[in-house]
C-alpha cells in the first residue's frame, strides 16, 4: 500500500487512469455500458476502501479487477450468468497485469482502432472515441465539431447500437486493416490534444493530462506504424506542448504568440520534433499533419515573431488548404495574410468566412477579425467583434484576455506589451 493520503491520490488516479481502466474493461467485458457501471462500481468501491486500507500498489490493476469482478456479481444477481459466461469466461479471466500477445499492446488505443471500425460513419467513429476513450463530455466534443451538442449526442447513441445490434467485435484488426483507420484515429488524438491544450471550460486553460494522453498515443501510433501523418501529428503536437510554459504569465492571464518570452520554450522538445518532421519528408508523402507540424516549426525556429517568415507560412497554408479546405484552416491562413500583406488583406479574407463559411459560432474567428479591426483603427468594429467573441467563450482565461482588450478600446489605449 502507498503512504500518499488517499483521497488525494483517488482524484490524482481518476484523473490519470479512468481511460485506461475504462478502455480496459471495455476490452474484457465486451461492451460500453457494462464498463462505464464497472467503472463507477470500482471508484465507488475505492472510495470506500482506500481511505481505511490505503493505495494499493497498482491502482490500475485494483480498479480493473473490481470493476470486472462487480460486473460477474450484478450478472449472477439477474440471472443472466448461464447465457453470458461461456463467451465472457476467457477475457473475465485475464491478468491485467499480463501483457497480451495482440499487436496493439495499449488498450485505450486499441479501443481507439477498435471504435473507428469502418462500418461507423467517420463523424461517429470520431465523437465516440472521443467520448468513450478520452472521457470528453459531449458538450466538449460538440465544441470541438463547431456542431449542436444534441447532434453529437445522437451520434454516440447511434455507434453504440449499431456496435451492439450488428455485434461488432472489440478486437485487434488486421495490419491492414490499421492503415485503412489511421485517419479516423489521428484525427481522435488530435482533438484531445486540442481541448487539454486549450480547453473550452474550467479555470485553467490548459488540462496537461489530455496533453500527455494525446502525446502518449501518438507516440505509440508512432511505434506501431511509423506512417508520415502519424509522425506530423506528433510532432505537430510536441511543438505546441513546447511552448506552454511561456502560454501563461505570472498571474495566469493569457499570453499570445507575439509577447511569449521564447527562452521558455523547450528547445529539447522542438529539436525532438523537428527530427520527426524530418523523418516524415523523407517518406515524400505530405498529409496535412505534416504540413500543419512544418507551419508550427516556422513560428518555432523564428528568433522573434517579427523576423517569422510569413511568406513561408502563407505558402505552406496554401497548400494545407488543397487538402483540407475546412473552414478553420481558411481562417488561420487568412491571419497569416494579415501578418504577410497587411491587416487589410488579413480582413478581407476573414469577413466571409465568418459571413459565409460556417465559422459565425467560432469565437476565435471573431476575436481575429477584432484584432484585424483594432490595427486598421477601426475601434468601433473591433469591440463589436471582440463583443461577439466574448460572447462565445466560455473559458475564463480567455474571456480575461477578451475583456482586457475591450476594456483597452474603450479607453482609447492600446494593447499592454
């Protein structure tokens, strides 16, 4: 048992290892619902116990076992043990501790593989994993969609009964059968990356333990296959991750990439990056991971954001936008315009996008087009803007930051250095 206080340890772990344990149970119990309330069973279980016996050495493997084990007693409570055991018997007999023979040693990306099946649609395979594997709330997944929250909400329902109704196995696929899912699954990584390293609510702006879990898998997709956009991703996200330390200042208050004290950056983490850039050009095949990990080396390899090489960055959208012509992709090209040719150009390319391109609910389209506003002089648009961006954020560190520039308009003063 460990000595650390209990309950303090119990949040620490949930926080940690609720996915994993999760992922776990899914993999012996053979459904999602049964392991979400084995789940629950466990950390009610120790809740109760850890306080008085302590930590165990293995919480991962203490959960698992009581989860696994609560689920046989609620069965043989409602009769349905006979029907169940024979099929279940092997898996509720597996060692936690053991490794297994399966190409995919990770449980949480083999849940991960495992939920992008190609018989689901790819925007259920995606809102699925999200929810079943990281643990994001629909609200925060529908965030992370640009969709209303009852529409992902459907969609998980729908994956769940067409993975009970046609009897989908949870179980490794085939090597090939790994690349044909590796955009669906890049794509799940990604998006829980993006809310750890900027999250949509709560007091703080980053959640670093989505940001290890992202890297994490990333690194293990890495190991598995060594594919080009499996190496952008990751390296796209450890130059992001590189750079929090200067993210925010002494006070907690939000600082942008123009004013970040770039001796804080992790150079060690960028040089580690950069070498899977490398890695994947190599392979001559660009996907927009790649193109979006070369974009963020740029900004890194800049020695002031003055001397960055918009032109570079303007190029290099353009074609990121070939591939992926989403609007969010469009907006940040067109703020690199506004680096590159001038707040006006910058302007002219954001206004229809937000008008016409899907991006009116976006709250940072509209902070973008304020600070496009507020350099051009025009004051009285850019607090519309930056009104309709507060309006749209719900995060507090970012709301301070939107109310501090508001606040700055409305006195007449420009931006504090």
């Amino acid at each position: 048992m460990s000595d650390d206080d209990p309950r303090a340890a119990l949040d620490a772990i949930y926080r940690g290892e609720a996915g994993r344990v999760r992922a776990t149970l899914i993999r012996c119990l053979g459904s999602f619902d049964a392991a979400e309330e084995a789940l629950h069973d466990a950390f009610v279980a120790a809740a109760k116990q850890w306080p008085e016996q302590g930590v165990p050495i293995n919480p991962y493997a203490w959960l698992v076992s009581t989860g696994r084990f609560s689920t046989i007693s609620r069965w043989r409570r409602q009769a349905r043990l006979a029907r169940a055991l024979p099929e279940l018997a092997p898996e509720l007999e597996v060692d936690v501790e053991l490794e297994r023979p399966d190409l995919i040693q990770d449980d949480e990306l083999r849940l991960i593989f495992t939920c992008c099946h190609p018989t689901l649609t790819p925007d259920a395979r995606v809102a699925l994993t999200l929810r079943e594997v990281a643990g994001l709330t629909t609200e925060e997944i529908a965030r992370a969609y640009l969709t209303p929250t009852p529409t992902i909400a459907q969609r998980i329902v729908r994956a769940k009964a067409k993975i009970r109704d046609e009897r989908i196995p949870y179980e490794v696929p085939s090597a090939a059968d790994l690349s044909a899912r590796l955009e669906s699954v890049l794509q799940v990584v990604y998006l829980i990356f993006n809310e750890g390293y900027a999250s949509g609510e709560g007091p703080n702006l980053t959640r670093d333990d989505l940001c290890r879990e992202a890297i994490r898998l990333g690194q293990s997709i890495v190991r598995l296959l060594g594919e080009p956009e499996a190496l952008g991703l990751l390296a796209l996200m450890i130059l992001h991750d590189a750079r929090s330390a200067a993210r925010i200042d002494a006070d907690g208050e939000l600082v942008l990439l123009e004013r970040q004290d770039r001796s804080l950056w992790d150079r060690t983490r960028i040089r580690e990056a950069e070498q899977l850039i490398e890695r994947a050009l190599s392979a001559r095949r660009v996907g927009p991971y790649l193109l979006q990990a070369a974009i963020a080396a740029v900004h890194v390899e800049a020695p002031s954001f003055a001397e960055t090489d918009w032109a570079q960055i303007v190029g290099l959208y353009d074609v990121l936008r070939r591939l992926d012509p989403s609007p969010v992709i469009a907006l940040n090209r067109a703020v690199a315009l506004g680096m590159r040719d001038g707040a006006k150009a910058g302007l002219a390319a954001i206004e229809p996008l937000i008008e016409q391109g899907g991006l009116e609910g976006y709250y940072l389209a509209h902070a973008a087009r304020a600070d496009l506003e507020r350099r051009l002089g025009l004051g009285a648009a850019a607090r519309r803007s930056y009104e309709r961006a507060l309006e749209l954020s719900r995060q507090p560190v970012e709301r301070r930051f939107l109310e501090a520039r508001l606040a700055e308009l409305r006195l007449g003063l420009a931006p504090k250095p």
